[in-house]
C-alpha cells in the first residue's frame, strides 16, 4: 500500500484520490505526510493515531470515514465485496493481536460463537447470523457502517434494476435473504404463498415495488431493514 500512496503522490503532484481504502499507517514521519497535497473521492482512511493531528492541514473532500488505527498495531483490511464462513471471524488459527478492519460488504455465510481478533473497526457493511449479537458487541471499537443482523444465510445480492416473477422464485430450492440494492418489481403473477415460502426476509436499500398490491403488506413484514421505500404500483 505504500508504495501505491508514493506512486499516486509522485504522479498526481501529492493529490491522492479514487481509493476505496487509503492507508496512511506506514507515513515514516509528518514530513512525509505534508507532501500529500489534497485527498479526494476516498472512501476510508487509516492513519496512525500519532500522525492524527496532522491530516487535518491536508485539504479533503468526498471522503468517507477517517479512522484512527493505535501506533504500531497490526491490522488486517477487507474491502470489497466478499463472502466469508464464521470460522474467519472466530480467527482460531491467526493472530488475536489483529485489529480487523472491514471497510466494504462482508456477509458471514455461517454461524461463530467468538471473535478471534482484538477488536473490530467497521466502515462498510457486515452481515451476520442473528444471535451472533453478544460476540460481536465485545470486540467493536470504532464503527461508522452498518451491521445487519440476518435470519437466513441463503444471500441473495442484486444491484441495480430488476424484475422479479413466479418462475424466479420458484427456482430457489430453499428460503432466501434478498439484499436489494437499488429499484426492483416483483411482478403481478407472485402469490402471497410463494413470497412466503422461497423468502426469509429482505434487506432494502432503495425502491421496491409491488405489482399486486396484495404483497405489500407482506413486503413490509418481510423486511428487516427498509432505507427506501415499498409500495404498489399497477404494471
């Protein structure tokens, strides 16, 4: 990461920006830092709590979440979308001394009973079992996202614009969590029986629109988490 902050520095005249994740922990010294001339369009930034101070004389804007990472710790960093079993959290064979950072979507595809990292820091999105509340609660030590708690760990990820039908739903061999990212119909011919039998619950961060207008009410109790809007529209 080093050596891609140097390279933007040299090559942009010190303007930094386009990054999904800066890691500002390895600047050797504030003089170092002062060669950065402006930060732009980033989505998180790790800096080193001793050089804190210092960033704030950079000029910036479009920037996601600052977060402070305690000198000389080790930490390791998902960003991204990724999918990852429990036994990656519990972290039974790597080193407890780790800071966890998870600056992008991280969905844990089955259950933990621990977490095996010092702490956890949270920018992005994680989405886990319910009744993983109590081992995570105790590791979180900064967290500017988003933990969605999950009855069914059958994801379904869509982002953009889609249509939903029967057949669609009659595919799914078993429940789902649809996370709905973005405008989506589910068509006319969906039943009420069908919607309860292939979905678990939903995760909405956009529109979703009902064709028949029976589903809504069922929509709404389905949904777990609503930032956006469910409501029926004649197709």
């Amino acid at each position: 990461m080093m050596n891609q902050i140097e390279n933007e520095v040299n090559t942009r005249k010190g303007k930094i920006t386009h990054l999904a994740l800066l890691d500002l922990r390895n600047m050797r010294s504030i003089d170092e830092l002062r060669n950065v001339t402006s930060i732009h369009l980033i989505g998180t930034i790790l800096i080193s709590d001793a050089f804190q101070g210092s960033l704030a004389s950079i000029p910036m804007s479009h920037v996601g979440t600052i977060v402070t990472i305690p000198e000389g710790s080790k930490v390791r960093q998902l960003s991204g979308t990724l999918k990852i079993g429990g036994d990656f959290l519990e972290n039974a064979s790597g080193d407890s001394e780790e800071i966890l950072v998870i600056s992008g979507e991280l969905y844990i595809t089955s259950p933990f009973t621990k977490v095996g990292f010092k702490s956890l820091i949270i920018t992005g999105q994680l989405y886990v079992p319910k009744g993983s509340e109590g081992a995570l609660s105790s590791v979180i030590s900064q967290m500017t996202g988003q933990i969605i708690y999950c009855k069914s760990l059958n994801y379904r990820v869509f982002t953009g614009n889609d249509r939903f039908d029967k057949d669609f739903f009659s595919y799914m061999k078993e429940p789902i969590t649809m996370i709905l990212m973005g405008d989506y119909v589910i068509e006319s011919d969906v039943t009420v029986e069908i919607l309860q039998e292939k979905v678990s619950e939903i995760i909405l961060m956009g529109k979703l629109v009902a064709a028949n207008k029976k589903l809504v009410p069922l929509l709404l109790a389905l949904t777990e988490e609503k930032m956006g809007e469910i409501l029926f529209e004649a197709q």
